[in-house]
C-alpha cells in the first residue's frame, strides 16, 4: 500500500486491439478469473485513490457493462475518436477540472501491473516532487517499444516511440512502460501543447515528459524489477503468454503458503480462489471462480472445479464440479459431474459417471456409480445402486424426489418423481418406481419374467448364439452335419412356439409382434 495516496487513477481502455482479431474489446479477454481490465483495477484499486477514471472507446457498451459488475465507483469517460494516448488523458482531466495532485496513469492492456511496483512509483513521485516520474523497464529486446532518453544526470529528458526513433535511439535497452504519475496541474498545462505531428498522427501522452522537461520540470522514472510487470497484451499470443506468468506467480504464493501443487505448469488457480495450507492439488487441475479447498483435501488430477466449497480431507478426482458444495472426508469421481445446487454433505460419495444435480446428500451416503440424480433429497447412511436414474423433468416442469436414511435403491432403478422412498425402505432391482415407498417397505416396479425355451432355435437360426445354445444342451442346431457328414441327419425337431392361447389377448411377442 502507497503511503501516498493519488488524487485519481487513469486507465486507458478506448483501443480496438485489431491484433486480437476478436469481437470482443481486448480489455474484456479473461484469463484467470479477471478481464485484462479487471486485472488493472484490481491493482489500482488496492492503492485507494480518490477517483478512478476509465476511458472507453472501441465497444464501449461492452465494457461500460462490465466496468458496473467490476467496478461500480469507477467513472468511464468516452473517447469517441481514438486520436492517441494525449488526447484520452486530456478528455479524463476535462471531465474532472477539480482534480489536484497526484495523478496516476495505467493502460489497461497491462495485466501483469501489481500494486507494489505502482505504490512504489506513487511514494517517489511525492518524495521527489517531481512533475512527472515514468515506470521503466529494461528488456533484452526492446523491439516495438518507446524509448527512455534521460540526462547526464539521471533524469527523462523525453520518450521516443519505435516508430519516431533513429538508429542510436533504437539501440537503448530502456523503455517506457505506459505508466506515469504526474503532477494535476503540470499535466493539464503540457497536455495544451501536445501536437500530432508525428508517423501516427496522433497525440503522445509521451510528448508531455519532453515538454515538461524543456521548461525545466523535474521528470524522473522508477526502473521496474521485473521487466514482466509491464507486459502489455496486443495479440493472442501475448495473452497466453500473459496467462502463463499470472498462473505461476499464483502458484508460487500458494506453494510459499503450504499447498501442494504437484505440477504447477498443469494446474491453473484462479485469482480469486482461496486453498489452505496442506490441500493438495493434482496436474491438469483448473480451479475457478470463488472456489476453496480446506485443508489436507486433494482435488485432481484432470478436475475442472467452480464456484465450489470443497471441505477438509475431502478427495475429488476426474471431475467437473460447478457452483457446489463437497463436505469433508467426500469422495468424487471419477468422472462425476456435479451440476449447481449439488451439495454433499459429510463422509459422502459421488463416484465413477455419475452425475448430480440441484441434489442434497446426507453424511454418508453414496451414489457410488452410472446414475443421475436430479432435484433430489437424500437422508443419511443410503445407498443408490448402479445405474439409477431420478426422473425428474416431466416434459414441462421438474419435481423432486425425497430419499430417506438408510434407504438401498436396489440397481438399474428408475424413480418417476414426485416420489418419497421412506427411511430405512428398499426398492427392487430394475424397478420403475411411481409411487411412494413407506418407510421399511420393499417398492418392486416390475414384470414378472417369462422364459420362452428354444426362441434362438426357432428366430436366429444358424446364428452364432444359436450354434452356442445348442453345444450347451448338447444337441446339434438344425440344418448341422452329423458325424458322417450327412447334413440334417440326426438333427433336433425345433421345440414348437407356444401357441396364441397360451399368451395373454393383446399381449407383445418378445420380437414386438402383437398376437
């Protein structure tokens, strides 16, 4: 945090970015759980000025949107014709002519920007008395870069872009950030003599520091530590390069605070996230949105977590989880998707391909395996057999289905919501349950079984199955060799199908043949 305070933040958001060849304004691409934009707020932000200024241009209704779910108080001033960083700045301080003092400058391209290396930048500002003091940086290839030109004695004579440098100019390694503090008043009198006279046409907040210089204001700069910092996003490829140092810098904070990260380059931790000393995370882990992970939990590998709460000792492995709640001791996965609303309380277990929604489990109990579980209840201690199914979605409306303790939801189970299975109930493998179970009750919901002897025989005759059924009984299908090799010797007489009298009026055959 800056001892001094700025009297207002500047952030410059008004550029296409044609680079990105994107619809979207590149302010508003995301990595980590922020906009670039975001990622600039969140940094000046942390330093308390007085007012934030944001200026807009190209989709400006996108990202004014977006500037009210991130950043209420921030003001967003519009930029209708893009003509230079000079020009932008100069519309911010019209919009506020009351503004004295420090006046903080950022682009908001620069998402890598922390509040360290600005607050620092601020306190020498103050501490110096400068008019202007630039944040620089030292890079091995400064290739696209405006270029630092200071003094003998150390200070910023001027800023020469890339574009406007010549060869000597172009050799020097220092370059300019796109980050200034400058003095209110200093500022507002330089930004009257800024021209377009250069390759682009457009107005440099650059040519302010030579002018400042030239009537002898003081005009310092602050080299940053690491060059990184000031990495600005034109194109696809710097985003992801930008996304790749973001995601180590988190790791390495939550590694330093005691969590396992078993292969930081795989796992990716969104900024807002929050993990626990001793929680371990597994390779190709992304963990997104407000999720936490209690201590000594393991989640991954291969897991997509969201918006989730997952408790102490809880193992979660293989698995998509959006907007949920994993108690302690749970076990997920693998291959489980849990859907939002789902909530697993304690010592519960939601295994291989079994997905859940809108779902509450009681402590202990287990889905272990092939079922969905939709708007649902279930009490403590049950159990839901493999390949059980809640129907809860009628065609037009969903209903919900309540499960008590101690239940044992016998395999292959459909339970047609709205429906109760009471505590301690059990219900019959294969059934199609519509009606209530009380509690203590067996539900069957299905057919008695009918056994027709000799169908293969009769309907798939020369078949595989047919060959394999008759080496069982030990007698030859029809139409076989005997041992002499004279076919249809010896050959069995085919049972005969049973006839329509023996079969109930109107009743199916097993071929869906009605009789």
């Amino acid at each position: 945090m800056s001892e001094s305070r700025a009297a207002a933040a500047i952030v410059l958001a008004a550029g296409e970015g044609k680079r990105m060849k994107s619809g979207t304004p590149k302010v508003l691409h995301k990595f980590l759980g922020r906009s670039l934009l975001g990622h600039v707020l969140a940094a000046t932000t942390a330093l308390d000025p007085e007012q934030t200024l944001v200026v807009v241009g190209h989709g400006r209704e996108q990202v004014v949107d977006h500037l009210a779910q991130i950043a209420p108080d921030a003001v967003s001033i519009e930029q209708v014709e893009q003509r230079g960083t000079g020009h932008a700045v100069r519309l911010a301080l019209d919009s506020c002519p009351e503004l004295v003092g420090a006046v903080l400058v950022v682009c908001g391209d620069t998402p890598l920007l922390s509040t360290g290396a600005l607050a620092t930048l601020i306190d020498l500002h103050t501490e110096s008395g400068n008019s202007a003091t630039v944040l620089t940086a030292q890079v091995a290839d400064p290739t696209g870069y405006g270029r630092v030109i200071r003094r003998e004695d150390g200070r910023v004579a001027s800023i020469v872009e890339q574009s406007d440098a010549n060869t000597d100019q172009r050799a020097i390694d220092e370059i300019n950030s796109g980050i200034y503090v400058f003095d209110a008043a200093a500022l507002r009198a330089a930004l009257t003599s800024v021209t377009r006279d250069n390759s682009q046409g457009e107005e440099y907040l650059t040519d302010v520091i030579a002018g400042l210089a030239v009537v002898g204001s003081a005009v310092g700069a602050l080299t940053v530590d690491d060059p990184r910092e000031v990495l600005g996003v034109n194109d696809r490829v710097q985003l992801a390069e930008a996304r790749a140092l973001m995601r180590d810098r988190i790791n390495e904070q939550w590694m330093r605070a005691g969590v396992s990260i078993i292969d930081p380059a795989t796992t990716m931790i969104g900024v807002g996230v929050r993990l626990e000393a001793d929680a371990v995370i597994h390779p190709w882990t992304l963990l997104e949105g407000s999720t936490t992970v209690a201590a000594r939990a393991e989640v991954g590998p291969g897991s997509q977590i969201i918006d989730t709460d997952i408790g102490a000792d809880a193992v979660v492995r293989f698995t998509t989880a959006d907007r949920t709640v994993i108690g302690p001791a749970a076990s997920v996965g693998p291959y489980t998707y849990l859907r939002p609303g789902t909530v697993l309380a304690a010592k519960t277990r939601a295994g291989a391909f079994v997905e859940t929604k809108n779902a509450q489990v009681g402590e202990g109990s287990k889905i272990p395996h092939l079922s969905y579980v939709g708007d649902a209840e279930i009490g403590e201690g049950s159990n839901i057999g493999a390949g059980t199914i809640v129907v809860n979605y009628d065609g037009v409306a969903k209903h919900r289905t309540i499960i008590g303790d101690h239940v044992r939801i016998g395999s292959d189970t459909m339970l047609v919501a709205p429906v109760e299975i009471g505590d301690g109930a059990y219900t019959a493998a294969g059934s199609v349950i519509t009606e209530d179970v009380p509690p203590g009750a067996m539900g069957v919901g299905r057919a008695k079984q009918r056994t027709i002897d000799g169908w293969v025989a009769r309907k798939r005759p020369g078949s595989a199955a047919a060959a394999a059924a008759a080496a069982s009984s030990g007698v030859k299908p029809a139409g076989a060799a005997d041992s002499a090799g004279d076919p249809g010797k010896n050959a069995p007489t085919p049972t005969q199908p049973p006839s329509p009298s023996d079969r109930p009026a109107g009743e199916t055959d097993p071929e869906g043949n009605r009789e």
